[in-house]
C-alpha cells in the first residue's frame, strides 16, 4: 500500500528450505514472525508490535573501546551535514549517541553479508578562535568592551564552554575554548551566530596515520554516510550511502536489519556493491 509493505509475507530458502513468515503494517513488522526449518521446526518465534519487539535490545557496547569508536564515527557523520536541526548541546549529544548505536547495527549485518562500509572517525579537542580586537576591544581587558565582546562573554557562559588560553597579538585575540563535544558548520553558527567566522575546530582526525590535531575544515568526506530518516526507542530507518549508491534500511532494536519494504534481495544488493561505481570518489560531495 502507497509503495508500502503491507499484511502477510512468506519467504522461502530455496537451498536451505527454511520459511520466513511475517506481517507488515506500513513497511514495518508488525505482528507473529517465525523462521522455521524446511521441517517446520521453528527457529526464532517474535512479535513485533509497531516495530516494537519483546525480545532482548542489541543496546550496549562490549567495551568503552567499542563506544568511543562508534561515537567518533557518528561524529564524522555529523560534522558533513549541512543541517542542524538541534535546539542545544544536549539534543545535539543524544542524537550523536543515537546515531552511534543504529549505525553499529546497522554495520553488524553488513558486515555479515560482506559489505565493509568505509566510517571515517572523528574527536573534536577545542574550538580555535581569532577575534579581530577591534571588533572585540577590551575582550580581555579592564574598561569599556565593545558591545560584542560583552556578547561573545555571555554566549561562552551560557553555553557552560572555557576559555583555555588567550591572548592579543598584532590585533587579534588568538585563544582556545576547550571542547570536548560535536558541531558541523551549520550548528557552529546556529550557536554562535555572527562570531561563528572567527571559530575553527580543532580535532584528531583518528583515521589519519600520525592522529594530528589541528584546526581545519574537512574538504570531502569517506564515500560512506549514514542519514537516520527517523528514529524511535524500538527502530530506525537510515539512508546508507556509499560511492554514490543509495539504500534504505530500518534497523530494529533487538539488531535485526531488512532493506525497507525489501525492494532488493540481499543477494542482489551484496551484488550491485560489488560493481565499481561510475564516478570518482568526490563526485557526489563537489559543488
């Protein structure tokens, strides 16, 4: 219904013999799912309600290792987004923290099916800034300060950040604000509004060899990126993007892993990964 998978569905393994049999409400399981084998002995016996299953949740992370890594992949993702449609800090963190645990589901059942998608890391260190004193006077110093300055003090506060070093040299405030967070450009400026132009990321791009840190902006992403589309305490469904390819996904809370309304098998999909793709690496990422 309206491209949606709807009611019964039955798949069978033409070289095994196990049958899947399960129920779909608008492209999400909903209701009795059963793999059973050829002799209809049942494997694994769920309901799902609305996505939602009784089952064990794949939540948590074998080790704080395994957490880090995901989180500073998630941030990567994060950083290459031209939008940022987070209030504050917080709902900024927890869709991070989010983005993090769908994705390593996600990757699970890619991986088992082959398919190593190429997640670039990332770990924000501080925010670099060099505020023109005239624009800034007094930022620093006793005496009348330039009203922006009174601005840009108030802002740091509110948003419960610290000025690690500062100092005025050849007309400019050079310093650091330590930060151990996430932004993209467009939530940098959402926060930060017109002092934004003076403030560049530092952060270790941990993919690259000698880990350095320093302030930059990212030219092109990893070909690999992941857009969750919507989210909910017992599923997701993501846009997975790799070399110019896109697929949909909806990933459920105890791990389980389908292409959306399975408009591919995975056998055709794992194919269609192995073809090279027609553009280049960057094509999808210029202006």
């Amino acid at each position: 219904i309206h491209q949606k998978l709807q009611g019964r569905y039955e798949e069978r393994d033409t070289i095994s013999g196990q049958l899947l049999l399960g129920y779909y409400d608008q492209g999400i399981r909903h209701g009795m799912w059963e793999l059973k084998t050829k002799d209809s002995v049942i494997l694994e016996k769920l309901t799902y309600d609305h996505g939602c299953v009784q089952a064990q949740t794949a939540w948590g992370y074998t080790t704080e290792d395994e957490k880090i890594t995901w989180q500073r992949r998630a941030n990567h993702i994060i950083y290459h987004q031209n939008q940022a449609p987070w209030e504050n800090m917080n709902s900024c963190i927890a869709y991070r923290d989010s983005l993090a645990h769908w994705m390593r589901l996600l990757n699970q059942t890619l991986e088992n099916n082959g398919v190593s998608p190429d997640f670039g890391q990332l770990e924000f260190q501080a925010l670099h800034f060099e505020l023109p004193h005239v624009y800034y006077r007094n930022l620093i110093e006793d005496g009348i300060k330039e009203y922006r300055a009174v601005q840009l003090l108030h802002l740091i506060d509110s948003l419960g950040w610290k000025w690690k070093a500062i100092q005025l040299s050849n007309g400019t405030y050079i310093g650091t604000i330590e930060f151990k967070s996430i932004l993209n450009p467009a939530f940098q400026l959402k926060l930060l509004g017109e002092h934004s132009q003076f403030f560049y990321p530092i952060f270790s791009a941990t993919d690259d060899p000698d880990g350095t840190m320093y302030p930059r902006i990212w030219g092109s992403p990893p070909p690999t990126s992941v857009i969750i589309q919507s989210m909910n305490p017992c599923y997701s469904t993501i846009q997975y993007s790799d070399k110019g390819r896109s697929t949909y996904f909806v990933v459920y809370s105890n791990g389980a892993v389908e292409i959306l309304n399975r408009t591919i098998s995975w056998e055709a999909w794992k194919k269609l990964q192995e073809v090279p793709s027609p553009y280049d690496r960057d094509f999808y990422w210029k202006d």
